[in-house]
C-alpha cells in the first residue's frame, strides 16, 4: 500500500541581510538601492528595488527625463506625493499616493517619470522585474492602478495591500498575466501581530522593512527599518513584529534561471542582444 503523507512547509529563513546603499539616478534624483547594488546583484527575477523618499525638491525635483526601456517591467508604488508618466506611444498619467503602475517595456519604450509637484514629500518604490527570454521583445503595455481599486486585507493586528498575487484567505491583487507570477504584498503590524504566507517553492523573494521592524523565519532574524532580508528556500514566509510594529514590502517570483546581460535601461540574455537593443533606441526604432 502507497501511503502519502502531507510535508510540513518549510519556512523560509534570512539568507542574507543588508542595508541599502546611497544612489542617484535619473537627472540626480537621490535614492536608496535595495537590489541591485554591489551588495545584492539581483534576487531572481527581480534586477533592482529602489526607495526614494524626501522633503527637499532638490532631492527629487529634476525626475527621470526621457529614457528607454527594453526586456524587463518597471514597477512603481507611491506612497506619498505624485509622479506623472509619459512615454512616446502616447501613455500618459499620474499617480498618487496609495497607486501603482505595473510597466511592461517589453521590446521598448522611451518615457519620462516626473514630479507632479515643487515641495512637499515624494515617497515610494520602483522594482525591476525580468522578463524571461521568450517575452523580452513582446508589445508594450501598462497596468495602472489607484489606491482605490488596491485589494486591502484585514489582518489580527494589521493589514496587507496585495498590489500582486494572492494571499491564503484569497485577497487578490489587480495586477495580472505578469510572466514571473509574482507577489507583490505591502504589510503593516503593530506591536507583537504576526503575519504568514504561503510562497511557491520556485519563487525567489526578499523582505524590505520601511518601518519599525520585523522577526523572520523559525530563526526569528531580527530585520530593521531600511534593511533587506534575502529569503532562503521554502514554501512559507512567517514574520512576527517587534514591539514598535513594523511596515514592509514581501516580493516574490518564480525564478527564470536564465543568463542576464544588463546595459543600463536594457535587460537582455546576451551581450549582443544588449548591442542591438543600444542600435535600435538610437536608430529611433523604439
């Protein structure tokens, strides 16, 4: 007789721990790199994870001016303040604290993200996320969100956002067919709460606490406000706050193990595919 047994899940541990790092991008917009710093190269599939947050327009107020894309998805959440996007195939909008863009740029696309504003507090995120081979080169497009179409679960002692994926009692994001199957949660504790999830063993994925701080995994690996937790194997996620409550961001996605050749804005499998995407943007074929 066959008998099959139930495994437990595993629950997934801190397999590196790291602050993130002081960056400038675009036309001098000051940031903090997550992902993507000499730090952590990357955590499969995602290429980069960048927080900005500042008071001072000087910090922020010369935006990302033009600039092309090809073979990855851009992701960007506010969480305070107002960012207008613009791009050559005529997509245009802002979004507002609480929203979010999902951009898949695909084959390529050349576009703007701006200030929608001269003072006052701009706060969020952006994540690059990979395509796999088979759709770098595919149309692009955009998912766009306001707060208000952004799923909130009720939790015993706080709250998840579910921007992407779907938690375990069923709450379900607004973005979907993303080729990584991604989750994409923003989760608030107060003091003592506790919060788990299931995550499918083939993601890759990492914490991102931007408030208070956490505990993670059996191990109970104690996570700070602006620190990443690289997650290790397993199928579960458990994470308890500490006693000033805790806010942070829990990404994942199935990883693509593929060859990754970057050139800046272009996120390719090969260094010639890098070449041809830098003749193309200057050939005026994006």
């Amino acid at each position: 007789m066959n008998v099959s047994l139930d495994r437990a899940p595993i629950v997934r541990e801190v397999s590196q721990l790291t602050p993130g790092m002081a960056a400038s991008d675009g036309a001098g917009v000051q940031l903090t790199r997550i992902v993507g710093s000499p730090m952590v190269d990357m955590v499969d599939p995602f290429l980069l994870l960048d927080a900005f947050g500042s008071d001072k327009p000087g910090d922020y107020i010369a935006g990302f001016p033009d600039h092309p894309h090809r073979g990855f998805e851009t992701v960007t959440y506010i969480l305070a303040g107002r960012m207008r996007h613009k791009d050559n195939a005529g997509h245009e909008g802002v979004i507002g604290p609480g929203d979010v863009q999902w951009m898949t740029a695909g084959r390529g696309i050349v576009h703007s993200e701006m200030p929608e504003q001269e003072d006052g507090l701009l706060m969020g995120f952006q994540l690059w996320v990979n395509l796999p081979a088979a759709d770098k080169m595919t149309a692009p497009r955009y998912q766009e969100f306001p707060a208000s179409q952004i799923a909130v679960e009720d939790l015993e002692g706080g709250r998840v956002k579910v921007i992407a994926g779907k938690t375990d009692a069923g709450t379900e994001g607004p973005v979907t067919d993303i080729s990584t199957d991604p989750l994409y949660f923003d989760v608030n504790l107060i003091s003592g709460a506790r919060f788990s999830q299931s995550v499918p063993d083939q993601h890759g994925g990492f914490i991102y606490v931007f408030e208070g701080s956490v505990n993670v995994g059996a191990d109970s690996t104690e996570v700070p406000a602006g620190t990443l937790a690289v997650l290790g194997e397993g199928s579960r996620v458990d994470v308890a706050a500490s006693e000033t409550g805790g806010r942070f961001l829990l990404i994942s996605g199935n990883r693509l193990n593929e060859p990754v050749a970057r050139g800046g804005p272009f996120v390719m499998n090969t260094r010639a595919e890098v070449l041809q995407a830098f003749q193309d943007y200057q050939a005026g074929r994006f």
